[in-house]
C-alpha cells in the first residue's frame, strides 16, 4: 500500500528548512516580499533620470523578484510533497497572487529602458556599478529595431490573450474532449496507455493501438488543422509586425540564434539518415519482421535488464561516471546526498516524474520517483546535471544572471547521463547489459535528435508554406508529414493514419522549440566527448558557471562547442554510427 509523506524516511525526503526554517518563517517572507512589490509603482517611470535612478530601481525590482522568487519556490517544492495537501495548495496560490502583482507593475520595465536615449545609456553602461545589469540592458536594446511605438505594443498585448485560443483549444480538446476506443482485445486507450501499447511485444496490439489512436485525430483532422493554421498565421503576423524576415527568425531572435544554425542542424542529420537506417535495419531484423513500419519504432531491442538498481548504488555508479568533472564537482554531488537536496522515493500524491529545480541562494533541490530499476540511475545522473548547472551558476553570478536559457538547459542534464553510459560501458562485461546501455544511448539519440528535428523541420516549412501564400489544409500538413517520414525512416512503411502524427504535437504550437532539444543533445554528446578524451572538465565548470550572462551560443563555446559550425552535430552523428556498430556485434551475439 503506498504510504502516505508523514510515513516516508526523513532520510531519503528533501529538506525545504534550508529554504525557510518553518510556516511561519515563510509567511514572514511572504510579506516582506509583499512590501517590495508594493513600493515598485514608484520607481516605475524614473529608470531615465540618471544612472544613479536607473541603478537603484533596477536594484529595487530585482530584490522583490529574489524574495519572491523564494516564496514561490518553496511553496511549489511543498506541494510537489504532496499535491493533495490543502496548505500548500493555498500557500501556492498566495505567492502566484503576488508573483502576477510583480509581473503587472514591472510590465513597462524594457520599454521604460528603451525610451532613454541610447548615446546617454550607453554612456551610464560604462560605469563599474552597472555591469550587473549590462548583458540585461544590451539584450532589451539589441530588440530596439523590432520594439513598436508605445500604441502599437499595446494593441500586440492586448491580443496575448486572444492569441492563446489555438493552444488552449487545441489542450482542451485533445486531454479533455478526445475519447479513444478500445483495441480489438477489449483494452481500454488512452494517451498514457498509447505509450505502453506501441511497446508491446504483439505487433498486432501496436498496429491497432495506432490505427486507432491516429484514427481518433484523423476524424479530427480538418479541425486539428484549423487550429495549427490558425497558430502559424499569428507567429507569423507577430514576425510581419515586429519586423522580422520569417517567423523563424523571430523566434530564433530571442536567444541570438542564427537561422543557419536551425538550417546546419536539419542538414546534418540528413546526412546521417543513411546510420538511422542501418539502425532500423537491426531493428528488422532483431523484431524478425518481414516489413517494418512506423509502430513497430518503439518495441524495446532489450528487454530491461532483470538486475535490480538500489538507490544506494545508483549513487555510488554516478559519482564513480563524474569523477573525471573533478573533486569539486564530487565533492557538490556528495552534499546533495548528504544534506538532503533530493526527495527519492513514491509517496501518495507526490508529483510524478522527475525534476531539478535551482534555488538561488540556498541550494537545488532534485524530485525523484526512484523505484529500482536500471533506468533509475539514468534518471538521478540527468537531474543532477541540472541541479550542478543551477549551482555552479548561482555561485557565480549574481541573482540578475544566473538563470541559463532553455536552449542550454538540458546540455549538463545530458553531459552526465553520457558519462555514466561511458563508465557503466567501461565496466561491464555481461552482454546483455552491455546492449541494454548501448541501446539506452541509441534511442536517446533516435527520439532526441531525428525524432525532434523531424518535428523541426515540419515547423519551418509549414511556415514557410503559410509565409508563400499557400493554405495549410489538413491535405497539406499530412503529405508534408509522411513526406518527412519516408525522408527520415525510408524502410519503415507508414499506415493510411500515420501521416496525421502532426496533429498531436502539443510543441508544434509553441513554434520553433523543439530543435533545441536535438541542439542539447548534440551538444552534450561533443562535451562528454571532450571531457573523456581532451581533458575538457575546465572549461565545461566554466560554462556551467555562466547562467544567463552570455548569450546560449557563446556561453557553449566556453565547453568548446561552436553550433555556428556543423561539426559538434557531425561530431555527435559520428558517436550515434560508432555505437550502432558495437550494437550490431552484440546482436548478433
């Protein structure tokens, strides 16, 4: 019977007191930060006087945003203990209260900024006391040239909301409204069960899991499309009026990305199609298939290997992968077990799943659902990678930088998962094991890198289809989608439904996201790479140190990674058909 929190171990539970000692303790900061917020409406509006006013009001934000960054976190850690506990919901609620207060009255801050005169701010950016904010004040005035008269920015604002109706349509739609039939042997399907269901060791339990999980949104599919259509023309309306070439290049702006960047990505893993292939063909054969086809993709090639994984050894196996991080890296990694940083095991009304989440000023705290398994130790090696990111940043920027940017977050996250299938390869002998690890790292880049530039270059030519004049009809979206798979699974047979997978990408509708993803793992990949082989480690702590006060492309040219160049992705490719081979072998074996 699952226990509920109050019957969990102390030992394994994480310890929020570093956080606030108490209840009481928090609602003290509640309301310290309430006064914060509260006294902001009189800065706002006096950031051009001087440098002095600037200075100073941009310290008065930033030390409500802190505070109150506190009080939220803590109040969304203690519900993640139990999402059921009617004391964190309401503590939960009262922050998020004040957290929207904060984002209304600070609303102005970029425009208010860019309406100082850029020689004069530029003089009041050379003095020592405004280097803190120079990166933030330099990224609000890079947009200056895409920044609308103040009527104008306000007409786009008060679109946001109606602009949202494409996605929560779309979300209401398909986890509410959607009812899935029951397979041919009576079992129930749902989005969760879909997942399960096209691992099934019966290929005819796949094939009707897909024919009647795409055949739901096929029935759909003409409003489906009038939804992802209706997101397309306002990303790109927001580009047109923002002034920018494509909707693309709007979206990559934010982080400074180059649209060749985006471009090289899908290029390289073009050519690497030809190692993919070579990995379905093991596929094939391994499944003993006459034909594959698109659900036969998930079966696992490696039943999970029957050893257990204790906790205890899950954390002696990752120290043992990150020893060549270094001793300051390990010796991080000892205090998170130590010093209670994660909350290991299942409880009644624990939120599912896995995260880190960065406290700036105290330390990351690491949520796990640990059951045991092999893939466990995985799981407690990729968060850790975020949880040291979030901590080699907060020490070494101050509260304005130390966030990083989605597009590096799941590099260190990465990085060790990585190291911990180099070591793990290192040591073990056993066959099984040994294929199992291999085929961990191969699906890691089948679904992260083809599977999500597959869905990134769906995204930049239905853009483009929109941006040339031409209707993005269901027809349309579904050839250009069964185009890209024949493109990217050439010996995998689609089915009369899986050309409308398009239809049930929830990323798809926020555009132009998913390429990062295939960018981190790319990345992650030439960095282990680095780190194992060059003696990399230095300068990988360097760029996990530098949060948010660089741009992300920069900030991986620390690790020794350029992803204006092709080659970290070619480099990782070459990593993906190197493994394949060794794969192979123990196949056949």
């Amino acid at each position: 019977m699952e226990k509920t929190r109050k019957e969990m171990d102390p030992a394994f539970c994480w310890n929020l007191s570093d956080i606030f000692e108490d209840i009481p303790a928090w609602e003290q900061a509640l309301k310290e930060a309430g006064e914060l917020v509260a006294a902001l409406p009189e800065v706002m509006g006096t950031l051009g006087n001087s440098a002095e006013a600037l200075k100073q009001g941009l310290d008065r934000i930033f030390a409500a945003a802190e505070k109150l960054e506190l009080v939220y976190v803590y109040t969304m850690l203690y519900s993640s203990e139990d999402n059921g506990d009617a004391q964190a919901q309401e503590m939960e609620a009262r922050a998020t209260r004040l957290f929207v207060e904060f984002s209304t009255i600070t609303a102005s801050l970029s425009p208010e900024i860019l309406s100082i005169d850029p020689q004069k701010l530029e003089v009041w950016m050379a003095l020592p006391e405004m280097q803190t904010y120079r990166h933030m004040i330099e990224d609000v005035c890079r947009a200056r040239e895409h920044t609308l008269s103040e009527n104008e920015e306000r007409l786009l604002a008060m679109l946001g909301d109606a602009a949202q109706t494409p996605k929560k349509t779309f979300d209401l739609f398909e986890s509410v409204d959607m009812q899935f039939p029951n397979l041919d042997n009576g079992e129930p399907l749902t989005h969760a069960l879909f997942g399960k269901y096209r691992e099934s060791r019966d290929p005819e339990v796949r094939r009707d899991a897909f024919e009647k999980y795409f055949g739901e949104y096929k029935k759909y599919v003409n409003t489906l499309a009038s939804l992802y259509s209706g997101n397309v023309k306002l990303d790109s309306y927001y580009a047109k009026a923002r002034r920018h070439p494509s909707a693309l290049e709007a979206e990559l702006y934010g982080n400074n990305v180059p649209k060749a960047l985006y471009e090289n990505l899908i290029d390289c893993v073009h050519e690497a199609i030809p190692a993919l292939t070579r990995y379905l063909e093991i596929r094939k054969k391994k499944l003993g298939l006459d034909a594959l086809r698109l659900y036969d993709l998930y079966v696992p090639l490696v039943d999970e290997v029957d050893s257990a994984m204790p906790y205890e050894t899950a954390r002696e196996l990752v120290l043992k992968a990150t020893e060549p991080l270094g001793e300051t890296y390990q010796k991080l990694l000892k205090r998170a077990f130590s010093e209670r940083w994660i909350d290991v095991y299942e409880n009644k009304g624990k939120t599912t799943g896995a995260y880190s989440c960065g406290v700036y000023g105290v330390h990351p705290y690491v949520l796990l659902n640990y059951t045991d398994k092999y893939d466990d130790a995985f799981t407690l090696a990729h968060e850790l990678g975020h949880s040291m990111h979030s901590w080699f940043s907060s020490q070494a920027q101050d509260y304005v930088n130390n966030e990083y940017a989605i597009f590096v977050a799941e590099v260190a996250s990465t990085v060790n998962e990585v190291l911990l299938t180099r070591y793990l390869l290192s040591v073990e002998t056993d066959a099984k094991k040994r294929a199992y690890i291999l085929n961990h790292l191969l699906e890691g880049f089948r679904t992260t890198v083809f599977r999500q530039t597959l869905f990134a270059e769906f995204e930049k030519k239905a853009h483009e289809m929109y941006e040339a004049g031409e209707p993005l009809t269901a027809q349309a979206l579904s050839a250009l989608y069964g185009g890209l798979n024949k493109t990217y699974y050439p010996i995998a047979e689609g089915t009369d439904v899986t050309d409308v997978e398009w239809a049930r990408i929830p990323h798809f509708y926020r555009a132009f996201y998913v390429y990062q993803y295939a960018t981190g793992f790319c990345s992650a990949v030439a960095i282990a790479d680095r780190i194992l082989n060059q003696g990399g480690a230095e300068d990988y702590l360097k760029f996990l140190s530098t949060g948010g006060s660089m741009y992300p492309i920069d900030e991986l040219k620390i690790a020794g990674v350029d992803l204006t160049s092709p080659e970290p992705i070619r480099s990782a490719l070459k990593v993906f058909a190197d493994t394949i081979e060794e794969f192979a072998q123990l196949m056949e074996e």
